[in-house]
C-alpha cells in the first residue's frame, strides 16, 4: 500500500512539473513571437524610411576618381550640401526648377536630396571641383559627374559613373564627352535665347554639341544627359559661386519677355 502510495506521489510530482514545464514553454514562446513581431515592426518601419529618403549623387572611389581627374591632387575636401539645411533654401531650390525648365523628380531631385561637393586642393590651392548628380532616364538613373575650373566654372571633365541606357554606349563614346569641356552655365543660359531668336547662331554653343545617337535611335537619354549637365552646373554655380551666372540667365529671360511682347 506504501508503495502504490509512493508511486501515486511521484506521478503527481511528475505530472505537475511536466505541466509547470509545458506553461513555462508556452510562455516563452508567446514572448519570443512578441519579439519577433517587434523586430520585423522596426525593420520595416526603417525600409520604409529608408526607401522613401531623398536619394544622393556620390563618387564611388572619391580618393582614386579624384586623382584620376587632378593628378596633381594633395588632398580633398568632402561636403554635403541640402536645400533643406541652406538658409534661404526654399527660394534657391525654386529657383533650381526655374532655370532647369522642368518639373523636379520626386525621387532624385526633393527638396532633401543631398548633393556632395569635392573641392580638390594642391597643397593650400583649390585646383578644383567636382560634384555629380542623378536624373532620370529613360530606362533608370543617370549619374553625371564633372569637374570644373575653381576660377571660371567650366567643365574640365564630364563623365558618367552609371547610366542604364540602351544607348549607353554611344553616350559614353568619348569624343562625344568632350564636346562638354570648355562649356559653362553661361553657355546654356545663352542657348535659351538663341534657340528661340537665333536657331542657327554659331554662337549657340550648346545648338553646336552633336548627339552620339545614330539617327532612327530613341533619344531620349541624349536630351536627360544635356538636361543633368545643366542641372549640375546650376548646382556648383549655387554651391560655390554664389550665383555668379545669374546676369546671364536674367539677360535671356527678359530678351524673351520682349520677343514675347512684340
């Protein structure tokens, strides 16, 4: 009878922790799955933002592309400049789609979007800069990059670091590029004016640049290639220049303003 009694308790005892054991699991495992719904929560709480954040326009190698383009380089400096954060920012990001001539993309081109500024230095001289920017194409982004003359503004270089075109190529042709050196913001400003009063001015240089598209091609990405290289000389007149281009592009407006008035 002690036995059966013995054994009876035992079971009991057995029987008990086993239940205490199986509420302990389930109960780790509801707070493990709590966790779990928390963690997959602030991860996509972060792509979200993540995704929706303004997307920026920087050298893939600063160090080795900039020594490439001044090889006299010493040093360089790296700054990230953002309408958002400029005083008076709003008027000078308006002022951006004013002179570009065309509607801003909701992607590449917010009002948040961080541009990144290379001043290239030898010793204690600015020799140079470089700065890049995105624009859209016709099948996905166009990086263009280019360096610049620190007193003039012109483009010493210009390049793209990617660009997803069926006539990639053809634009990356280099004959084709170096059409762009020598050119200024002053240049497209002029171009404004002469494409409505003077088409067939020799003086038009940018009416000059002859597209690397074969005729019957889709041009589309000539026209966003242009339209980047203006973009990115508006920026850099912005940026470092303080607006120094500006007489011109009044100049031209009001010329039009009159052509319009006659």
């Amino acid at each position: 009878m002690k036995d059966v009694t013995a054994r009876s308790a035992a079971l009991q005892k057995r029987f008990v922790v086993t239940m205490n054991y199986k509420f302990e699991i389930k109960y780790l495992y509801k707070e493990y799955c709590k966790a779990l719904i928390l963690v997959i929560l602030v991860v996509c709480s972060f792509l979200a933002t993540d995704a929706g954040a303004a997307v920026g326009c920087t050298l893939s190698n600063p160090a080795q592309d900039l020594k490439f383009l001044f090889p006299e380089m010493t040093t360089y400096k790296e700054e990230v400049r953002q309408f958002d954060l400029m005083k008076n920012g709003k008027e000078l990001f308006s002022e951006l789609k004013e002179r570009l001539g065309s509607d801003l993309d909701p992607v590449y081109e917010t009002f948040e979007t961080p541009y990144t500024l290379y001043t290239i230095f030898n010793g204690e001289k600015i020799i140079g800069y470089v700065h890049g920017v995105n624009v859209p194409g016709e099948g996905g982004v166009i990086q263009i990059f280019m360096s610049v003359d620190p007193e003039t503004g012109a483009i010493l270089r210009m390049f793209f670091q990617r660009i997803e075109s069926t006539v990639a190529k053809a634009l990356k042709k280099k004959d084709f590029l170096a059409q762009f050196n020598g050119l200024t913001l002053a240049d497209f400003y002029k171009h404004d004016y002469f494409a409505v009063v003077e088409p067939a001015s020799t003086n038009d240089r940018i009416a000059q640049i002859k597209s690397p598209i074969p005729e019957g091609q889709a041009s589309a990405d000539y026209a966003a290639a242009l339209r980047g290289v203006r973009k990115d000389l508006i920026l850099i007149d912005i940026f470092v220049y303080n607006r120094k281009n500006e007489p011109f592009y009044r100049k031209a407006q009001d010329e039009l303003a009159k052509r319009k008035g006659l």
